[in-house]
C-alpha cells in the first residue's frame, strides 16, 4: 500500500485523540452545502460590503448578519415592487426570517444597526409598523386599519416563542401564511369585530416581514412542542432559518470609521421613501412586478431539483418537493430582494440568482438540520467515516491512479489511527457495508489477495450536481 508522507517526512498519522467532526446526517452522505460565510461572499458587492464592515465592526456572527440584513432589506424592498413567481402570478418580495443563536452572538448589534436607517425612515408614519410581542388579533386589527407596511422584529425573542399570552404570534400559522403571501387573513369569528367601517374598508394585501432573533433553548423548547403543527400548516417551510453556537469575533469598534454602512442606511432610507409613497397609492397587490430572465429560470429549475435531492435524506419524496418548491420560492425573493436594492434594470439576471442560490442553499441546509436534528453518531460509525475519510485523501494524493489496496495493509496501520486491529475491522466493514468501497479476490504475482477497492460509481465521488455560483471574494 504507498502511504502518502508529508515534505517534511511522516506517514499520515491521524490525531491520537480521536474526535470525529459532526456529522451531517440530514444530508445526503459525501454532499457539503455552503456554509453561512459562503452565503455572505455570495451576496451582490452592495450588501456583502455592508455585511463585511458590520463584521469588522462589530465582530457579528455571519448568521446573525445574512438574517438581520435580510429583514430590513426585505421590508424596505417589498413596498416598491413584486416577482414573477414559478406559476407566472406574482408574489411579494417578503421574508420571514429567524436566527437562532446563543447569547454573545451579536444578533442584538446587527438588528440595531440594519434596523436604523429604517427606523429613521419611518419617522413620521402614522400608522403602526412595528410589532413584537403581539397578538395574533391585535395585529389583525392594526393592519385591517391601515398599517399595510409592517415589520415584526426582535433582538430578542425569547417571548415571541413562550407559552404565554406573547408568542400565540408564533403558533398563529394559518394568518402567517396568509400575511406570509401579502394577504389580509379574512375576517373570522374569533375577530368579534361590529365595526362595519374597518370590514368594509379592510385592505386585501399588505406588506408583512418578519425577522426575529431568539436563543438556541428556546427556539429548541417551541420545536418540541410546535414543529408538527408548524409543519402540517405549510409555514414552517416558508420560514428560512439560521442557527449558530458561535460568539462574536473582536471588532475593531470605534477604531474603523462606517463607510459601506453609510451607503447601505442612504439606501434603505430612498427604498422606505418609495414604500411610502406607494403604501398611500396603491396596494401591495398592484405594486410593480420584476421579470425573471430565462439564464435565471435555468438556474431556479436546477436548485429546484437540488433543493429536492438535499431533503431526500430525511424527508419523503412528496415532503422533500415540498421543501424544495418552498426554498426555490424564498430564492425567488431574495434574489428581488438582491436585484431592487442594487438599482439593477430589467429582468433578474443569472448572476444573482446563482447568488441568492447559493444563500437559498444555506438555509436549507440549517432548516434542515433544525427541523431533523441528526442522531448521535456511533464510535464504530465515526471509525468508518474517519477511515473512509482516509481513504479518500490517498485517492487525492495518488491523483486517482491508485484506488485500491490490499486488506492487510489497511488493517496493518490500525496503530497509527489509535485503533486496535479489531476496531480497524470494523471501521472497515462500515465503509464496505456503505457501498462506498468493497472487498475483491485479485491475482498478483500468481498469488491470491484480497483487495480494498473503492467504489469510484459511488454518488460520494461524482461531481455534485451543484449550479454554478459567483466565485468567493
């Protein structure tokens, strides 16, 4: 068997303490999505150098920038224009966004500072638009009386997701669905409402985005409870989340002056100006509609099917096209989103729809690993990854011309991996039993031997069929 060596001399000699990495059980084996600093790099060069600054400010985690700097934007951007939606009708450009993230991950900075400039903007605004722990009925009431550009948002939500009186917004998933697509929820029984002028002069559509910040327990404490039902509604799979254990990173604070931050709040505030003005004249249902470009539509068919194949893993063939045609959808608007905040013309081009790709493919894969949290691994199992994960990087360094080995050399080396042979066998089993090699008789020198050849048909070592996405800065 030849044995990879480093420059400096040494065999490949794994840690003694052995630790597997996570592992990805929700996803398809061998397949990595974009992580959540994939999907900053892949914004368009306006919001990735606000995201970049805030980051170097203020040393925000990157989940809680994409959601934080999706809100506002996606509030600001749904007042002036609609979509073509995948059936041809137009939908709006809102969002429905949560992070979920520990405490000392800069969610609270990046809310208050993506939040500012339309805070700013609104000044002035006689109607209510901003919610946080509301009740289902008395947001209803406000916005069949006038407030059609509203925001429900949090830096910290932990009561958005209780029990109690202040989270029945949370469970209230028929009227989310409805405000979720720019519907009015129609008047029901619980409203108890005589005053036949707000009935007769109700809105039919209005702008609503959501984007709450909450903490891991608690959102982990309402998924127990919540997620059948959130699931059985439709909502949960038109909410994009993102989750993060990590803390902040040391921002240069007061040290670096706000440059890109600067343009983002001018921005914001012409958008919010715009949404006004066409709050006052005309609904939400007959704002201005954005083409998709055909190199677009490709792009959306291909995620589409992707989408499908990332939730193939835990989810049926009839929830995973669910999943997937609600995540294409959520790429759609953030794509809008992308296009109207840059002052792009036209129709929405390629490129940014294999950006808001890549972002779409981000927070699936953390829906994924929120609504289906993968299982505890075992110690044999995380040997058999560890050796397969071994076997992999020899195929690299023999550049494909070497694919297998004999037995014996594999199981020879079990010392090296801190491994009794025993445990070295098992490990190999497990990647034997996963298809992803398999043990072969072979003739060498007329003599017999027993082979380990990987199995190279494996989806494992074919390329993903993965859309094309900018480049990372």
């Amino acid at each position: 068997m030849n044995f990879p060596v480093y420059q400096v001399g040494g065999g490949f000699m794994p840690s003694q303490n052995f630790i597997s990495q996570p592992v990805a059980a929700h996803l398809p084996a061998g397949y990595y999505p974009p992580n959540a600093w994939h999907a900053i790099n892949a914004l368009t060069p306006g919001l990735f150098r606000a995201a970049s600054e805030q980051r170097a400010i203020f040393g925000s985690t990157y989940e809680a920038i994409l959601v934080n700097l999706f809100g506002p934007v996606s509030f600001g951007v749904a007042g002036n224009f609609r979509i073509r939606g995948h059936n041809g009708k137009a939908m709006p450009l809102t969002l429905h966004l949560r992070f979920v993230g520990r405490t000392l991950s800069g969610k609270t900075d990046a809310y208050d500072r993506f939040n500012a400039p339309i805070i700013e903007a609104m000044k002035g605004w006689k109607k209510s638009w901003r919610f946080a722990n509301v009740t289902p009925p008395t947001l209803l009431r406000k916005i069949r009386g006038g407030s059609i550009l509203s925001m429900l948002g949090m830096a910290e939500g932990r009561g958005h997701l209780s029990n109690q009186i202040g989270g029945q917004l949370s469970r209230a998933f028929q009227e989310l669905n409805d405000l979720y697509d720019a519907h009015v929820p129609a008047f029901d029984r619980a409203d108890d409402d005589d005053n036949d002028e707000v009935v007769a002069n109700a809105p039919h559509s209005a702008i609503f985005v959501t984007c709450v910040n909450v903490q891991n327990d608690a959102n982990l404490a309402w998924f127990d409870k919540h997620a059948q039902d959130a699931i059985g509604s439709g909502y949960q799979y038109r909410l994009l989340i993102l989750e993060t254990d990590q803390t902040v990173a040391e921002g240069a604070g007061a040290r670096q002056p706000e440059s890109a931050l600067l343009d983002y709040d001018q921005r914001m505030v012409e958008l919010i100006a715009s949404a006004r003005l066409n709050a006052e004249a005309i609904s939400a249902g007959k704002l201005p509609m954005i083409e998709i470009s055909p190199e677009a539509e490709q792009i959306l068919r291909q995620a589409l099917a992707h989408f499908q194949y990332m939730a193939s893993v835990t989810m049926s063939p009839n929830d995973a096209r669910v999943f997937a045609v609600r995540l294409s959808a959520n790429m759609r608007r953030m794509a809008g989103c992308m296009h109207v905040y840059e002052r792009y013309q036209g129709a929405v081009s390629g490129d940014t729809m294999a950006r808001a790709a890549t972002i779409a493919e981000c927070f699936g894969a953390h829906w994924l690993a929120i609504v289906f949290p993968p299982k505890p691994v075992s110690a044999a199992e995380q040997r058999g990854q560890y050796l397969l994960k071994y076997l992999c990087y020899c195929l690299r360094q023999a550049e494909g011309e070497i694919s297998s080995w004999r037995e014996s050399d594999i199981l020879a080396q079990a010392a090296n991996f801190g491994w009794s042979r025993a445990e070295m066998k098992a490990a190999l089993m497990w990647v034997c039993g996963n298809s992803f090699a398999w043990v072969q008789t072979r003739t060498e020198s007329s003599r017999r031997v027993i082979k380990v050849e990987l199995n190279l048909n494996h989806p494992l070592f074919q390329p993903v069929n993965r859309i094309d996405i900018p480049k990372y800065r």
